[in-house]
C-alpha cells in the first residue's frame, strides 16, 4: 500500500517539475534573463513542495499507524487487570498476524471479534492517510505554485531544502547510535527488572533455557539464578585471548617484513592476498572451524591421549585469528610506514643492523599506533559471531582448558533469538541484556583504540 | 673489547638479523598458507556439488497406468500419477526382488524422480505407450558413493545405503547407465530438505533482494551525508557528535544491529518478519558509515582549486560541489560503496536475528516475501547432518565467493581505472 | 593615514573621464586572530589594467579575493570595511555573492580548469547562469569566449576533448575564456602567469591587453617588469598594506614612498 503511494507522490512530483518549469518559461515570455533562478529550479522547487510534506506525513503516519489502531483495539484488554504490558503486546501480535493471513495454527475463537475491529479501523485509517496526503499535496503544490509565479529566488530555495535533505542524512548516525542504546535499554531495563543487575554481573551459572520452565513445578526463584553472565564474559575473552595468540604474533611479523624488509613488488602482490583473509564472508571461517580444524584437533588430540571436544574454544580462536590477522598487519604496515624515515637513518648510521633499528626505534615509535591496531583487533574478536556460533559451541562452561566447549555473549544471542521466540520473557531480554554488555564494551575499546591511533596519525602526519 | 670479541659479537648481531628477518617471511608466509588451506579445503570439498549423478532409466509410459491419452490437457497431465510407472522401471532393474527390499529400490532414485518423470513426459509426450529412457536424479547417497565421498567397505549397518542398492548401482554403473554431468538443478532448485534436491536459487534471489535494498538506502543516504560532513557542515558541536557517531559506527559489532532490527524494525514498527526489505536495512544501516567514509576520504582528495574556479563563475555552493566535485568523487565513493555491499553481502549474524533463518522452499519474488541469503543459507546447511549438505554448503561457499570476488575487483578496477591522481 | 592623503589628493588630479569601477574604504582582513590587511583605500579605474605588485605574503591575492568575494570560502576569513562596485556596496551579509562573482570574474595562480571538455569548461558558467536559450547561442559564446582568449584557432578541432590535457599556457587561457564566457565587467588575475613559460607568458600579456578594451582587470603579479607592461595603474603593497598607488609611469619611474623605490629597483622583496 505505502509502495502504490510512493509511487504516486513520485510521479506527481516528476509530472509537477516539467509543468513549473515550462509555467515560469512562459511567465518570462520564453526569455530565461526575465527570472531570477534558471526554469529548472522553478521546477525542481514545485516538485520538492509537492514530494516533502506528503513524504513527512506519510514517514510519520507510518510510524504511529499501529500504536493508534493497537490503542483502540485493545481498549477492552485494558479494563482486565490480570493482563500486563507484555500479554497485550502478545495479543496485538496475534490479531495482525491473523488479520494479515499470516497467522500458524488454529486461531483462537475470543480473538476474532477484535480481529475484525482491527480490520475495520486498518480500513479508516487507510481512507483517510489517503484523504490527508492528498489534500497535503494540493495545499502545498497551490502554496508553491503561488510563490513561483511570485518569480522567488528558486534557486536559493531548492539548494536550502538540499541542505537540510543532506543534514539530515547526516543525523541519520545519530539516530541510529541512538537508535541502538535505546532499543538495547529498553529491553535490558525490563530484564533487569526481573533479575537483579549484580546477579547478572556476577553469577555463574548461565542457563536460560530452563527460565522457559515458569509453571507451578519450578519456583520462580529459579528465574534469578540462571541468568549469572560470568561464564559468557569469560569464554568471550578466552576465546578472543586464543585469537589473538594467533593473529598478534603473525600479524605483526608479516606487518613489520611488509613495510620494512620486502621488496615493492613482493608487497604488491601479498599485501592484497593477506587482505582476503579479512573480506572472507566469516560464517566461511565458522563452516571450516567446525567441519575441519574442530574434527582435526580432536583427531590430533586423540592422538596424544587428549580428549578434545568436537566444538572446542581452540578451534574457534584459532580460526578467529586467522580472520584477524589483516586487521593486524595491515595497520601495523601503515604505522610503520609512517615513522619518518630521519630515525631510521639515524639508528643506521650508528652502525645498528635493520633488525636493531626496528626493534629499538621503529618499533618504540610506531607502538601507540601498533597498540591501537590490536585493540581494535580485539573488539572485533569479541564481537565476532557466526565462528563461535558454528564452532565454539554452547555449554557455559567456566573452565580454563581451550580443548573444551566455551560459549561467548554473541552465541547466546544468537541462540535465545534465533527461531520463533515469544517476546517479553526474561529468555529474551537477556539478549538484549548480553547485547547493551557487548555494545558498550566494544565501544569502550573502540573509543579507546581510535584516539591512540589519531593521536599517533597527529604527530607524525 | 678484543678483535675476536667483536668478530663474535658481530656473528651474533647477524644472526639475530636473519632470524628476525625469518619470523617476517616465516609470517607472511604462515598468513598466505593459511587463505590457500582455506580456499582450497572449501573448494575440494564444494566442487562435487556442480555435478550431480543419474541413472537412465527405461519407463514405459503406459497409458492405463497412467490415466492419460494422447489428448489429454496439461492439467490432466499435472494431475496424473507417475509413481507406478516408475516403480514398474525400477523392479525391472532387479526382478524377483522381495518385496522388502523394494522400498530400498524405490529409495535409490531421488524423492521427487515421479516429478521429474512427469516434466519429462510433458515435454515428450510422444513417448505415451512407449519405453524411453529417461535421465533421474540420483538418492543424494549414491550420488555421495559415486563421487567417492562414502566409504563402501565400511560394515553396512554404518553405511546409509544396503549392499543390495549398491549391488544394483555398480550393476548400472558397468551397463553405462550411470550418467555424471553439470547440476543446473543446484542453481535453479529452491532449497530443500533433500540434499541431491536443495538448491541456492532461493537463497540467491534473497540476497539479491536484501543487497538491492540495502544498496537503495544506503548509497543515497551515504553520499548525501559524506557530502554534507565534507563540503558543507559548520564546526561545530554536532557535527563533531556526527562525526564521532559514523566513526564508532563503522566498528560496532554486527550482531548489534540485527538486535536494532529486531527490536525497532519487527517489534516496534511491525514489518514482516523474515524479509528482504528488513534485512536490507538492518545491513543498510551498518553500511552506512563503510560508505560515508570513504566517500569523504574522495570528496577530500578533489583539489580545492576546481570549488575555487567554479565558485569564481558565480556557481553557488551546492552547484560547486554536485557539478564538479562530486562527480571527481565518484569512482572512490562508487568502490567504496561496492566493498561495503560486498561487506554486507557476506553478513549473516544480523540477519539470524531478524528471522532470515526460516526453511525458505520457494523463491522469493519480492522483497516483502520471507527468504533466506547466501550466507545464512551456509549456516543452515552445515548445521545440517546428511553428508550431502557438506558438499552444497561448501559449494554456495564458492558462489559466494564468486560473487565478491566480481564485486571486489570491479572496485579495484573503478579505482584504478577513473581515480585521478591530483599532483 | 598619510599615504591615504596623499592618494587621494594625487588622485584627485587624475583625468577627471575616468570612471571608478571599484573602491574598497578601509579595508580590513582577518585569517583568525591575525590581521592581513589594514585598511586598504584603493579606486579602480573601468576600462584599465591596475596591477598589485609587492613581496609575497603582503596580501595582494588576499585583496583581490575581497573583490569577488573569494573568501568566503575559508571559514577563519572575515572582511570589514567598504567595497563598492559601481557605487554599489557589496561587502554585506545580504549580497548574493553568486551574482557578484558572475559581474567579477577571476584567473586563477595555477590553471585550473574543469576535468570535462574545453567545450564545457567554457560552457560551464553559461549554462548555470542561464545565459544562453539554445544550443546555438551556447556554440557562438564558447566560441567567441575561446576567440577572445586566443584559445580558439588552437583548439577548434578538440572541443570535446578533455581541458586538462592541454599545455599549461592554453590551461591558463582556457580558464580566461572560461571566465569571460559569462561577460563579466571585471577580471581578477592572481599571477596568472607564474606557471607559465615565457612564450605563454607573452602571449597572456598580449591577451590581457587585448582585454582591458571591453573589461576592467586587476592582474597581481610578482613581476615588475609584467606590472609596468600591462598595467596602466600600479598600486605597492607591503605587510598588508597599501604603501603606494599611482599611474604605472609613475610608480616604476619616480614613487613618492622610499619603500616603492627599494622595492622596485630590488632592495629588498
């Protein structure tokens, strides 16, 4: 329906940009020197006073549509005090499932008549979101129609409405870091509102699934205790730590043999070929960590009397660190090349070897921008998914042996959202809970890792 | 210091030199021997996918068995019943066969042979009350042996396929009824809970659609605000917050906006569920800043000297800028662009959360209908037990792949191709 | 304050039929804290060539700037004091610069012309100025442009080829053309020949005197010797001030400021 009414306002807009335009030639007697912007303006100026405030209404109309109809319909669920917040949203969901035809299973009889209240109001507001933009459209098309024949400064005025058109993509960051917190909190809050923040923070035992399990036969007490987060926190770092045990020592040396040892025409061809590494779609790694590397470490494990679990820590960290390497060297490489080559010469011309020289000046002198590539390195492994989701597997353990199955923050949102899971119950909240955890931790380093790297940019550039 | 003293002293400096240097070429190496480990392990395993085995199979295509006439319509035709005849063919293969052992006859061919049986009649419907041989698809299990990917001397009760069907297959195999050749049914079939049936045709046409929206949100928006952030935005406060705001952006973990998708896109604002359209925007929004920043990084390389000749002819600000800067952007912003869609092409945790993960059997047609993408289709399959999938899921791994190698050096090529260099 | 006086005193016994195209009153340029002009009085005379000649830092490009309202593009600049323009003040927050600039146009120090076509390069500001109503008019402005730059014969051939492949002094003269395709009263030239051979130089020199019989053009340059051919006024800047402006002959021959005269005969600059 929206799609039929976009196209409408575009086809008017386009019609109304060749009938302002060739209105104002004639106004001028066909002479272009007689207006004050050229004819095009005239109509790019009709067709933006026609497209906008029909496409602000209809953004807005959009956003509320359902919060008015939900309002009305539920009016009579109101009155019952034994349905809360979370209910009514459920029921909401169930009516415009069934009224949009989309509903699975047998519908349930006390609901239709709501369904058809639905439909109804659905059918009004319909109706009259037309009636609006309509007369939205006449109403400004005869404004702007007014002031062109007024000869106004078009120009001036279309590149204004430009501006703003650009300012507010701009803000479209804004609104979606906001976007973000917000959503995030306003689930996390609900979250916490059942289980205490210090138990989440510091429990141990992570078990969302049997916090499903909320009938008489288990205590609600339950509900408290298996939300601890500690295991997640952990296993998110070891497996990280794992990645960067792999990626930090390579990335690193081939960084360093990049910019200071190989020739221009070995760096040509391999600097690119370690950069596919990072541009590898990662649920590729997660496939070849749990059908290769996993399978082949318990293979080798077995070999030495090791019982390796088929999802391991090791396999995925592992595995992570390969994706990270380039996100090492190549930052690493372009820090070193932007130590000036005067402390080079300097380290040289006492006579020390290159490897001395890297080891003691460059080095020194490149490692806030070296420190900032492997923090940024780090975030990106915390806030990695599809590899542990493949291969690092789901127990929440507590435990310190990489051969056995650890589980990270981004594997338990992925599996307590994945599939048809009903909405607010503490299962679900919990993601959003884990997922506010990994934002503002990952931001954090970020925020962290970005200054040093343009503090050091600053003093050498 | 002694001669000999220094003499020793220098050996060693040397040697810590090259070894130094080793660990660099040791590193790089290490790197490079990892992406070909990969690379070839996925396309070892993923090639066999592109071919598929069928046996030739003699049907007689009898009319009373069949219901049908040379007259009948098509719908008669769609309605009619091609199991028995089929299975009529396939006992011939073993006759006396006890009537056990028949179900393991029938499970030789693929679950949908009777359709394909069907299509081949209705394209030869000259064949009614004639035997003609007719190409089926294999079970994905023999077409597994056949490739060589099952073990036949492991004990039977391990296998998924009996000694008897094995029988029968080598049998066929000796008469030359066994035919390899390319899977065009991999790139046109729907996926499936059959492996020899499954194909990414579905998954391929979602990610055309999840792309397309994301590439129609996100290239405007993004160009628009690279354009206002480099060209036209005060100092000031806010855009120093926006500026701060499409830098954290660009790292935040993915998985963050499919929880936003979730949360604002599904829960708040109700869109379908599943779809292309919220997936796209999901991966819109995370493009958003991989496309604003080097937009802005093209934009800042125009030399100011073409703003400063367009603005002495009395061009105005944003005439300056669309006429003769932009267009000077163009090539880096356009491969910056096509790197952040081939980013989000392989994105696959955002769009687990927002329910691309459904078993999607029909290919989508718009991008309102529920579909899955590449990526997720990767996921689904490998999460899936039948040695079959192991084989498809690697093989939509090098589709995949294929697709952002296109895309990558299409970008390399714009770059190098049109970006100019200013001196 | 001084100088000023004795400017406009010796001004005033100028031939009395020249018309003032341009006059800034007290001048003032600010990049952020630091001030790079002071109070600069200056007349410029329609139909002339007025060169500024002084030591490069001493503000010369940075009052040209003033004229068209170049500045407004570095955001640190502010400008106060006095500019008019045919009586006219422009130098106010309500003028549309985009309509001055097209009454004053301006030559770059390096050439810059478009990456497009010599063909639109010169057609760029007609088209946006709505100068021309059909493709005719549009063909016989670029060509006269081209013709009045002396770009013409050179180029006719390659008009859809791009401007950027052409040498350095046909780049120069193709952004004349470019400048005067819009047939503004007033052309500012930044050095425009400090890029430029010798050969193209002379060539420009020639163009420009061609020029001053339709337009008024104010040519800075580090050259005293381009200064005393081109040019019919000369004024001296130093520091960002104006220490000397008189009749050319006059300024090369007998300054009346002990500066000029160092200055000219290469003391110090």
């Amino acid at each position: 329906m929206n799609l039929v009414i976009l196209s409408f306002i575009l086809f008017f807009s386009l019609s109304f940009f060749f009938i302002g335009k060739a209105r104002v030639l004639r106004l001028a007697n066909y002479n272009i020197k007689n207006l004050n912007s050229l004819p095009e303006y005239y109509g790019y100026y009709l067709a933006a006073w026609c497209a906008l405030p029909a496409l602000i209404i209809l953004f807005f109309w959009s956003i509320f549509e359902l919060s008015i109809i939900k309002i009305f319909v539920l009016s009579d669920f109101k009155l019952d005090p034994t349905i809360d917040d979370n209910k009514l949203n459920l029921i909401f969901s169930q009516i415009v499932s069934i009224a949009e035809k989309k509903f699975s299973g047998t519908i349930p009889q006390n609901l239709i008549p709501y369904v058809e209240k639905f439909i109804a109001l659905n059918k009004i507001i319909e109706l009259s979101k037309f009636a609006v933009l309509f007369s939205a459209i006449i109403l400004s098309l005869i404004f702007a129609y007014r002031q062109i024949l007024k000869n106004i400064k078009a120009r001036e005025s279309v590149e204004k409405i430009i501006r703003g058109l650009m300012f507010l993509c701009a803000t479209l960051a804004i609104f979606t870091t906001f976007g973000i917190v917000l959503s995030l909190l306003f689930e996390s809050i609900k979250f916490f509102t059942s289980v205490s923040i210090f138990d989440f923070l510091t429990g141990t035992n992570w078990a969302p699934g049997r916090a499903f399990v909320r009938d008489a036969s288990v205590q609600t007490a339950n509900v408290e205790n298996v939300f601890g987060a500690i295991p997640l926190f952990w296993g998110t770092t070891f497996i990280a730590a794992i990645a960067m045990c792999v990626a930090v020592p390579v990335g690193l040396f081939s960084g360093i043999f990049l910019a200071e040892y190989s020739s221009r025409k070995f760096r040509k061809i391999t600097k690119p070929l370690i950069e596919i590494l990072a541009g590898i779609p990662t649920v590729v790694y997660g496939f070849f960590a749990a059908l290769t590397v996993g399978p082949l470490f318990r293979l080798v494990g077995e070999k030495f009397g090791l019982e390796v679990s088929s999802e391991s820590a090791l396999a995925a960290g592992v595995v992570m660190g390969i994706m990270i390497i380039p996100y090492v060297s190549s930052l690493t490489d372009d820090v070193i090349n932007a130590v000036p080559n005067s402390l080079r010469e300097g380290s040289f011309a006492i006579g020390a070897t290159k490897s001395e020289t890297i080891k003691k000046v460059v080095l020194p002198a490149a490692l806030p921008g070296i420190v900032g590539s492997i923090l940024l390195a780090i975030s990106r492994a915390i806030g990695e998914t599809m590899i542990v989701v493949m291969a690092a597997g789901l127990a929440a353990n507590l435990t310190l042996n990489p051969l056995e199955a650890s589980t990270t923050i981004t594997t338990q949102i992925v599996t307590i959202l994945i599939g048809d899971q009903s909405f607010n119950n503490p299962k679900t909240q919990a993601a959003f809970a884990l997922g506010i955890t990994l934002f503002f931790f990952t931001l954090f380093i970020n925020v962290i890792a970005l200054s040093i790297v343009k503090k050091f940019r600053e003093k050498y550039e | 210091m002694s001669k000999v003293e220094k003499i020793k002293l220098l050996k060693k400096r040397y040697k810590a030199e090259r070894r130094f240097k080793f660990y660099g070429i040791l590193s790089v190496c290490l790197a490079i021997l990892f992406l070909f480990i990969l690379i070839i392990n996925i396309f070892s395993k993923g090639s066999g996918a592109f071919f598929k085995t069928e046996i030739l199979l003699n049907i007689k295509f009898d009319e009373k068995k069949l219901g049908l006439n040379i007259n009948s319509s098509d719908k008669e035709i769609q309605e009619a019943n091609f199991e028995e005849i089929l299975k009529d063919a396939l006992l011939v293969l073993a006759p006396k066969v006890p009537e056990l052992k028949q179900a393991e006859l029938i499970d030789m061919v693929s679950i949908d042979a009777a359709l394909e049986v069907k299509k081949f009649y209705f394209y030869n419907k000259g064949v009614l009350n004639k035997i003609a041989e007719v190409p089926l698809t294999l079970s994905d299990d023999l077409d597994q042996v056949y490739k060589g990917n099952f073990p036949r001397d492991i004990p039977e009760e391990r296998r998924r396929f009996s000694d008897f069907q094995l029988k029968i297959f080598d049998d066929q195999i000796s008469k030359n009824k066994i035919v390899y050749k390319f899977n065009w049914s991999f790139l046109t079939n729907a996926d499936s809970r059959e492996p020899e049936l499954a194909g990414v045709a579905s998954s391929l046409a979602g990610s055309f659609f999840t792309i397309l929206v994301c590439l129609i949100l996100s290239f405007p928006i993004g160009i628009l605000a690279a354009i206002y952030l480099e060209e036209f935005a005060p100092k000031n406060k806010i855009t120093e917050i926006i500026e701060v705001n499409v830098n954290n952006l660009a790292a935040v973990p993915s998985i963050v906006f499919g929880l936003l998708g979730l949360g604002v896109f599904l829960n708040y604002f109700y869109l379908p569920r599943s779809t292309p359209l919220v997936g796209g925007m999901v991966l819109a929004l995370m493009t958003l800043p991989r496309i604003i920043i080097p937009c802005r990084a093209a934009l800042k390389a125009v030399p100011p000297s073409i703003r400063e000749g367009a603005l002495a002819l009395g061009a105005s600000k944003v005439q300056t800028v669309m006429h003769n800067v932009v267009p000077l952007a163009m090539p880096g912003t356009l491969s910056g662009t096509i790197i952040g869609l081939s980013q989000a092409l392989g994105e696959t945790a955002p769009l687990l959360l927002i329910g691309m993960i459904a078993f999607i059997n029909v290919v989508p047609a718009t991008p309102i209908d529920p579909s899955a993408v590449l990526p997720v289709q990767v996921y689904l399959w490998s999460e899936s037990a039948e040695r079959g999938f192991v084989e498809k899921t690697s093989a939509t791994i090098i589709i995949l792949i294929f697709f952002l190698i296109i895309m990558n050096s299409f970008a390399i090529y714009l770059r190098n191709k049109f970006e100019r260099k200013w001196s | 304050m001084r100088f000023i006086l004795e400017i406009n005193l010796r001004g005033s016994g100028r031939d009395m039929n020249e018309k003032i195209k341009i006059s800034t009153r007290n001048l003032s340029v600010f990049y952020g804290p630091k001030q790079a002009l002071f109070d600069i009085n200056l007349d410029l005379v329609e139909n002339k060539v007025t060169a500024l000649i002084g030591p490069s830092g001493c503000g010369k490009s940075t009052f040209i700037r003033c004229l068209n309202r170049m500045n407004d593009v570095i955001d640190l600049c502010k400008v106060e004091g006095s500019i008019k323009v045919d009586g006219k003040e422009i130098n106010t927050k309500n003028t549309d610069v985009n309509l001055i600039r097209e009454r004053i146009g301006m030559v770059f120090q390096k050439p810059n012309p478009f990456p497009k076509s010599i063909y639109d390069n010169v057609a760029y500001g007609p088209r946006i100025h709505g100068l021309a109503e059909n493709q005719e008019i549009l063909n016989t402005i670029v060509e006269n442009s081209l013709k009045k730059a002396a770009l013409w014969n050179e180029v006719k051939d390659r008009l859809n080829q791009p401007g950027t492949g052409l040498s350095g002094g046909q780049q120069q003269r193709l952004c004349i053309a470019r400048a005067i395709s819009i047939n503004p009263e007033v052309i500012l030239m930044d050095e425009p020949c400090s890029a430029l051979d010798p050969i193209a130089t002379a060539k420009i020199e020639e163009l420009i005197d061609e020029l001053k019989k339709s337009y008024t053009i104010v040519i800075v340059t580090h050259s005293m010797s381009q200064a005393a051919r081109v040019s019919q006024n000369t004024g001296f800047f130093h520091l960002g001030k104006l220490i000397e402006f008189n009749l050319t002959e006059k300024i090369f021959k007998n300054p009346d400021n002990k500066m000029t005269q160092d200055y000219i005969t290469g003391r110090f600059g």
